[in-house]
C-alpha cells in the first residue's frame, strides 16, 4: 500500500507546487491512517464473507454426497428391473396377444356362422314367399342373402369352400326367381306382333295388339294390383330397367313411330273384365305426312291407357322411390321426340311464309302435349327439344326453305343441258308483280327517273338509244338455267315478305345457288364441255344470261328486303365477272380444241410442197375438205345457238387460223414450179369459195348471205390469202403493180421479204427477176 501512498503524496505536491513542508506532512500522515482504517474494513468483509460460504460449501459437499448415494441405488433397481421384471413383462405381453388373436378367431367364427345363418334364414324365407307368390318379400330375401354373401366373402383371410356353393345356390335361386317373375310379366303385358320380316309395312303394323292383363278385380283393388307386386320385385333384383327397356322399344317400334309414320292409322282401345286391349285401324288418307295436332292426340291416348292400367304405380324402397312412367319417359323420350321432329314436325313447317301465322295451333298442340304427359309424369319440368323446335319455327322455316331452294337448283344444275329454250331481247323471267317498296316496312326510296325529271327539266338528248341496248342478245340457253333464274327470282320475292332473320337467310341462299353453279357445273358436266362443242356454247350463253341478270337482280330487289340488306349488302354484282370468265374460259377452251384439230388436219398437206406430184396433191386436197368440213359442222352445231356476233368471231377465228397456217406453210415454200402454183391456186380457191358458207349463224339462209358478205371483217387473214393467190397467178410485173413501191395492196398484207422470197419460189433467177426484187423493198 506505500508505493500507491507515495505516489499519490507525490501528485498533491506537484498539483500545489506551493505548499510547504509542515502542510505536507500533515496531509501525509491524514492519508496514511485513512489508509489503514480501509485495510481493516476490507480484512473484516473477506473474513464475513468466508464464513458465510462455508457452511453453504459444507452443505454442497453433503449434496453431492448424497447424488451419489441415490445413483449407484437407481444403477441397482435398473439392473434388477432388466434381469427379472422385464422377463416377466415379455411373458404377459406374448400371453395377451395370443388371447387377443383367440377372440378375434373366434368373433369371427362367430360372425361367419351368424351370417350363414342369416344366409339359411333368407333362403328358407325367399322359398315359402315364392310358394306364396309374395314375389316383393321373395326379392327382399334373396337381396338380403346377396349382401350377407357378399360379406363373407370380403372377409380376407377367411375363405370357405362352402362360398362358392352358396354363391352357385344364389344365382340359381335369382334366376329362378326372375323366371317366375318374367312368367308372370309375359302374362301381364302379352304383345301379339306380326311375322319380323312384315314389320315395317302398313299392313302388317294394323295386326300388332297390347293386352294388358292388368284390369284389376275386386280382390284386387284391395289387396293391390299384382303388376305392382311383380315390377316391384323387378326393382328390388335390379332388372326393371332391362325389362322396361325391352318394354319401351316394342312400344316404340310397333305403336308409337307406326302412329307417327302412318297418317291412316288410328289406336283403338278395348277393355274387357280382365283385360285391356290396344290396337290399330287404318282409314284411308290422302295425306303423306300427319299434322302434329292428330298425331299428338293419338300418342296422348296411348300413354293415358298406359299410365292408368301399367305405369302409374310408384315402387319405393330404402333404396330408390319413383313411378314407372319416370322410368318409361326417361328411356324412351328422347328417341319418340326425335322421331316427333324428323317425321312430323319437320314435315309441318310451313314452305310458305304466309302459313307462319296458321303454326300457331301448331305449338299450342306441342304445349298441351307435353303439359299432358308431365301430368301423367313420363316428363320431368323443363322445356324439352320437341317444345323448342316447334316454338323456333320461324328458323326452321328459313332452313327449311334455303335447303329446298339449294336441292332444287342443284338438280337443275345436275339436269341435261342440251335440253335448251331461246333467248329473244323480248324475253324475262315469269316473275309477279313485284309490291311497292314503299308498300310495306321497308324503307321508302325516290325513284331515280322522278329525281332526273325535277332536277333536269327538259335538257334531255333528243337521240335516244334502242330499248335493246342493254338486252341479252337472242340465244339459246338451258332450260334448267332458265328454270334456276326463276328459281332465284321466287326465293328473292318471298323473302320480301318473309321476317328480317328469314329475310337474311334467304338471300344469301340465293347467292349460294350461284356460287355452287360456279362449282358443280363446270365439275358435273367437265368431260361433256371438253368433247361437245355445241354444249360449250351453251354453257357459254348460260354463265352469260347468268351475268346478265345478276347485273340488275340485287337493284330490283334493294329496297324490298330488311334494312340491313338495303344498306348495300343486297348486291349480286361482285359474281358477274366470275360468271363472264367461267363461260368465256368454258369456250376458248373449245375454241383451242377446234384449232388444234384444224391444225392437225392440215399438217397433212405434206406442207403444200410438191403438188405436181397427184400423192402430195390429193393428201393437201383432203387436208383442206376436212378443214372445211370440220367448219360446217361447228357452223351447224352453233347455228341459232350463240349470239350472231359471238358466232361470227368464233367461226372467223377458226377460219382465219386454217389461213394462216396455209399462207405460212406455202409462204415457206422455196421452189415453186408453175403445175404447183396452178394447183395452189386451185386448193385457195376452194377455201374462198366455201369458207365464208361455213357463216350460217341463223336457220334462214336468206339472212346470213349478210353475214358470208362479211367474212374480211371476222376474218383477219382474208385479204392476205386473196392476196397470195394473186401472187400464185402473177407475172413479175403485175407483182411489182400490186406492190407499188410499198404503197400497194400487196404492201399491206405481206412484208418485202416474203414478198420476195415467194418471188424467188415462183420465178427462175433472170435478170427480170432480179429487177423485179430490186423494185420490193
């Protein structure tokens, strides 16, 4: 403790720097007692300290003495549990499983025999009620023996022989039982059919009988109809719905379709004392289809007598609860409503939009129906499909329309087309008298002539145009084509007084005729059009007459139709061009044919060389008879068919191609001698002179002189074969003459260098030869 006390007397002394000695000792001496009184006090706390701890470390040490103590007793009670009570626990437990697994034998020994027995019991019982023909408690019995049986044998574990005997003895009783059952159904409801292989005829139909031996007696009424008691036992077995099904398609196959399919066929029923008979009688009728109003009255009838003595009993159970008409209507209704819409509703919807209104009594009748067998409970509530179609009439009626209109014109385009009428500017379709647009709820338009009056007063050209300018010019067409524009004329003007859906639909069924015009006849009739050329010519006229009318056909109706059509979509314009190139493409590909035979025929001529020698002359002669028949026969076929002017371009077409093909062949030629010119000459000759008779585009032959007159107009290369026979007969002079430096009549048909390699052909090289090709250039 001194150095700490010298250093801090050091500290005060540099600290005061002034104090003097006596202060300092002083000072000291203080500092050195209070030193000494705080060793004491510390010494004192360590020494109470240390006896307080004592006797808490003296009471550990006895602790931890006793821990000790504790642990070597619990390593001997453990040691002792190990060796002898845990061999005793083993012991009990191995006993106590065994006694378990015993009872478990035996509670199910135990539950097996009381099972068997319940098993004996059931068949003992299901016996005397088959005796006593309680065939609802026979059933119950025989199900109660199933479960019981089923129970066994989900056992695992636990199989008997005896469960396959007794499974054998069940299904011998179940059958057993539904044999009777089935006896006594056959009994009940007995079908007299007619042989399988009539079944479809009127005639034998009329011979299908029902009796129904379900009349209750008196007894009876008391004790319940037996038809209850047996379909009930039906049910509890699990086959009332095969029987009922069996039941239902008899009632459909020889009952209800017979009454739907068969307008003379009426049910007759019939009750006796101890039984009730439905059956048939024909009347005679001139329909072809019943009206729904007499063929729901008939079924009507029908499903009464069987809900009163058959179907109005309601089997219940644990297991189910409902009436035998749910069953029945649930099995059969959607096959007799199909059959309801196919054979009878779908033949009632009207073909005319004037008889929508008389379908009223129509859905009135399908209401009623179908209020009468929910009554009856073969329906269930909701709206059912027969219901629906007949209330959606309006859509049935416009399908039902634009599906005969696209059957009717598709036969039309399937017909013959040779079969023709002709076609005058005078002619229109027989069309009535379409009603004012203003007439009805269509919108009312000025018309456009009226509008011209007012605004333009008398500034009118005093030159008017023939009331022909814009007819189609006289032909002959399908009649099949004309009936199909008539056809579409009657869709379009029923469809002006049809609703705006109908509306719709039928004008877009109109486009569809023309649009599968446009595919089926160049499809259906492809090899004809190929090989015929006159119904080439026809199909011609045809797409045109087509053309023609669908120019106008949209405008005529426009203002007529709903209001969404008349916003610009009632146009048939769009098909025009496609019409006009199907027939032109039909007839050039004619027209290519023809020239390729023309063609073929002359390449024959052994190219017009040689005609002194009589071989090569006569094959040139027949090459151009064949020609020239070739072309009479076209002009026969196409006579008072194609428009005059379509005629004489074909023909003239033809004709011109034959000239060509000789001028350039003969124009070829290197050496002509003059036997060779004369006979050149003379096979030209013949082709001016019976080429233009070839031009007979009508019966009279009065009248087509005019047109034979006309061959250079149609004939492009005519003045060039006259002019090539000119040359064939010219002297060199009078070839230069036809020349003319150029400015000739031969300049213009013919170049300078054809003129003169048929110069060097013709004429032997002299100096006048030579002059004479110095003047053509």
């Amino acid at each position: 403790m001194a150095a700490p006390a010298g250093s801090l007397v050091a500290a005060v002394l540099a600290h005061s720097g002034r104090l003097d000695k006596e202060d300092l000792g002083t000072r000291i001496g203080r500092l050195s007692r209070r030193v000494e009184e705080l060793k004491g006090e510390v010494c004192n706390m360590i020494n109470k300290k240390y006896n307080e701890f004592l006797p808490s470390m003296q009471s550990a040490e006895e602790l931890v003495s006793q821990v000790e103590g504790l642990s070597s007793n619990i390593d001997l009670l453990k040691a002792g549990i190990e060796n002898e009570v845990q061999r005793d626990l083993n012991v009990a437990v191995a006993e106590f499983t065994e006694l378990k697994q015993q009872l478990e034998r035996d509670t199910l020994v135990l539950s097996v025999l009381k099972k068997l027995q319940e098993f004996d019991i059931a068949i003992k019982e299901y016996n005397t009620a088959l005796l006593e023909k309680k065939y609802v408690a026979a059933a119950q019995q025989l199900e109660t023996a199933r479960s019981n049986l089923k129970m066994l044998e989900s056992r695992k574990g636990f199989e008997l022989k005896i469960l396959k005997a007794l499974g054998t003895e069940l299904t011998v009783q179940t059958q057993n039982m539904l044999y009777h059952l089935g006896e006594e159904w056959q009994k009940l409801a007995v079908w007299k059919l007619p042989p399988s292989k009539e079944s479809s005829s009127l005639e034998s139909v009329v011979h299908s009988e029902l009796h129904l031996h379900t009349v209750p007696s008196k007894e009876e009424e008391i004790a319940g109809p037996p038809v209850a008691s047996v379909l009930q036992a039906f049910a509890v077995l699990g086959e009332l719905h095969t029987k009922l099904k069996i039941f239902g398609q008899l009632l459909l196959k020889y009952i209800l379709k017979p009454l739907i399919s068969y307008p003379s066929l009426q049910p007759c029923t019939e009750e006796q004392s101890d039984v009730f008979i439905l059956r048939f009688k024909s009347k005679e009728s001139s329909l072809d289809h019943s009206s729904p109003v007499e063929v729901f009255d008939k079924i009507r009838l029908v499903f009464e007598v069987l809900h009163k003595y058959l179907l109005s009993s309601r089997l219940s159970s644990h297991k189910f609860s409902f009436t035998l008409a749910e069953l029945l209507g649930d099995m059969i209704w959607e096959e007799l409503s199909d059959c309801l819409i196919q054979n009878c509703l779908v033949n009632s919807i009207p073909t005319n939009s004037s008889k929508l209104e008389q379908y009223i009594e129509v859905i009135k009748s399908t209401e009623e129906f179908e209020k009468a067998l929910k009554n009856m409970q073969f329906l269930k509530g909701d709206t059912t499909d027969l219901l629906k179609y007949a209330r959606n009439v309006n859509s049935h009626f416009a399908n039902k329309k634009c599906q005969d209109v696209i059957v009717a014109a598709r036969n039309l385009m399937t017909s013959e087309i040779h079969n023709t009428v002709k076609i005058i500017p005078d002619s229109c379709v027989a069309l009535p008298r379409l009603p004012d647009p203003g007439a009805g709820d269509r919108s009312k338009m000025p018309k456009a002539s009226e509008v011209l009056h007012n605004d333009m007063g008398n500034l009118e050209n005093k030159t008017k145009l023939s009331q022909y300018t814009f007819s189609l010019p006289t032909c002959r067409i399908s009649s099949s084509v004309e009936k199909l524009m008539e056809l579409a004329y009657q869709t379009l003007l029923e469809a002006t007084s049809s609703t705006d859906q109908c509306c719709i639909q039928l004008f877009y069924s109109v486009r569809n005729i023309f649009q599968l015009f446009y595919d089926v006849v160049p499809t259906y009739h492809k090899e004809n059009l190929q090989k015929l050329p006159q119904l080439a010519a026809i199909h011609h006229n045809n797409c045109m007459y087509i053309a023609h009318h669908l120019l106008t056909l949209g405008h005529q109706f426009r203002y007529r139709l709903t209001n969404i059509l008349c916003d610009g979509a009632a146009t048939f314009v769009d098909l025009v061009p496609g019409f006009r190139r199907l027939g032109m493409e039909c007839f050039l590909a004619q027209m290519r044919v023809q020239k390729g035979e023309i063609l073929e025929r002359l390449s024959s001529a052994r190219n017009f060389s040689n005609m002194d020698d009589e071989e090569n002359y006569c094959a040139a002669n027949k090459a151009i008879r064949q020609v020239l028949h070739q072309l009479k026969r076209l002009g026969k076929v196409w006579q008072d068919v194609l428009p005059v002017n379509v005629y004489c371009k074909a023909m003239g077409t033809l004709l011109n191609t034959a000239l060509t093909e000789i001028v350039t062949r003969i124009a070829a030629l290197e050496d002509i001698s003059a036997e060779d010119a004369d006979r050149l000459y003379s096979l030209c000759r013949t082709m001016v002179e019976e080429g233009p008779q070839v031009f007979t585009p009508l019966p009279e032959d009065d009248k087509n002189k005019k047109y034979q007159e006309e061959v250079p107009v149609y004939v492009q290369k005519w003045m060039t074969f006259k002019e090539l026979m000119i040359i064939l007969q010219a002297n060199l002079q009078e070839i230069v003459d036809q020349w003319a430096d150029g400015k000739g009549p031969l300049a213009a048909e013919f170049s300078a260098a054809e003129v003169k390699s048929l110069i060097r052909a013709l004429f032997q090289n002299t100096e006048r030869r030579a002059a004479a090709l110095a003047k053509i250039k």
